[in-house]
C-alpha cells in the first residue's frame, strides 16, 4: 500500500484548540450515524459546538468555516 498526502492535507502548524473542538464534534455527530450537511449541522449545533460567532450553525455558515480552515 502507498501512503501519500495531497498538498491540502499537509499544515504548517498544529491545530488550534477551536480546530480540534470542531474536529471531534465532527467525529461525534457522523458517528452517530449523520451523513448529510444538514445532519451535521444540527448535530454540531445540539452538542453545544457553535460557529466562531457563538451562533447556531447554519449550512451557510459552516460551508463558509470549512472554506476559511481549507484556506481557499
């Protein structure tokens, strides 16, 4: 087997402790069975894992945070 990243899997530092919050609140809520964007976001929303802002995820809103974090 041949391990390999793409250019947008590698960092230049650790992740930020907002970053693992979000990371694990991912892992949390597919998880559990969630696999729509829909899903998602009322699953981060119900474990108390908000947008940068302190508001409740929308779709808008975390398909703009994942763009930021992509850096793209």
């Amino acid at each position: 087997m041949s391990l390999y990243t793409v250019p947008i899997q590698t960092r230049t530092g650790d992740p930020t402790p907002y970053e693992r919050q979000l990371a694990g609140a991912i892992e949390e809520v597919f998880g559990g069975g969630e696999h729509t964007l829909e899903g998602l976001v009322d699953g981060l929303n119900a474990v108390g894992v908000f947008a940068p802002d302190g508001q409740a995820w929308t779709t808008e809103s975390f398909q703009a945070e994942i763009h930021r974090l992509g850096g793209e």
